[in-house]
C-alpha cells in the first residue's frame, strides 16, 4: 500500500470484477440500443477502458468534460470545459462517470443532454457516495459504494494526482490537509 494511503476499498482484481459484472448487464440492457457511452473526464478513463472490454454489443464512445471539484470538495457550480461531438437526438446514453458524489455535475449534464433529445440517459458509475449526495440521483449501473470518505485511485484524483493507481484507496487526511 502507498505511504499516501489509509486503506485500499477495493483492489485491481475487485475493479476487473465489478466492470464484468456491469459489462454484462449493458450488454443484456443494450443489445438492440447501440448506446453512446459517453466518459466524463478525466477520471472515467480506467474505468471507461476497462468497462468496455466487458459490453459485448455495439457501442459508441465520447468524451464531455464537466466539473464542480477544487480540492476534496464540491464547489457547487458546473462548469462544461469540453462537449461531445456525437449528435445525441434520440440516442440512448451511458454516462461513465468514475464516482457519483454530490451529483451536482451529473444532473447539469443529464440536464444539457436531456435539452438536446437523447431518447434515454442513464449512469454507470465505478464508485456511487450517497452520504456525499446534495442532489436527487440515483445511477441506474452502480460498481461499488463507498462511505463518506475521500479516494484517489484507477482515475480518482486529489488535485490531479494518484489518477494512475490502479486500484481506490481513501487518501490520508494529511495529505490535504496541510
């Protein structure tokens, strides 16, 4: 384990398991849909990469990136730094998103997707935080959830670092808080 590290939740293999899991229920939920997976960056790149290796029906992949995090909290506005490309009227769409906390970030999205006529939009998270939760949401396609605790790890950052690990730790309280 990392010196940066209180505790690993979940390992490398119990990440491999859980996008198998996920992959499979896609793949039953989608097969006639062809869905356009869109990764919320930058954290959903792991995940997003893993996940797809388990959905076994036609699929298409885009990038938004959104965000409402400075440090280890929520800031509360959502600023959208880079949009999709894909038309999204009467498509089917899978928000990867690394973890659903406040959900702040995601509802402005879904908001702006729904805006644009996306016949459906649903979110697959690695990590869902419902004690973190100040809006309505609840991810249709969930991995794991985690207490309220604070986690870096397989895309999770602390200021852009840890992203490269490759499994979720919760950071120790001494690193942020210096």
């Amino acid at each position: 384990m990392d010196s940066f590290v209180e505790e690993i939740l979940l390992s490398h293999g119990e990440i491999v398991r859980i996008c198998e899991r996920l992959g499979k229920k896609i793949t039953a939920d989608y097969q006639d849909k062809r869905p356009v997976l869109i990764g919320l960056l930058k954290g959903c790149i792991p995940f997003l990469a893993e996940l797809i290796k388990h959905i076994k029906c036609d699929i298409e992949i885009d990038f938004m990136q959104a965000s409402s995090y400075e440090g280890t909290k929520s800031k509360g506005t959502v600023m959208v730094l880079k949009d999709i490309a894909t038309p999204v009227k009467d498509r089917h769409l899978l928000l990867i998103e690394d973890i659903v906390d406040t959900g702040f970030t995601l509802e402005e999205v879904m908001h702006l997707l729904q805006d644009r006529g996306a016949a459906s939009i649903e979110v697959v998270t690695l990590l869902d935080k419902p004690a973190g939760r100040k809006v309505i949401m609840n991810p249709k396609y969930i991995g794991h959830e985690i207490p309220n605790k604070f986690v870096v790890g397989f895309g999770l950052d602390y200021n852009e670092i840890y992203r490269n690990l490759d499994y979720i730790g919760v950071l120790k309280e001494s690193v942020y808080k210096k």
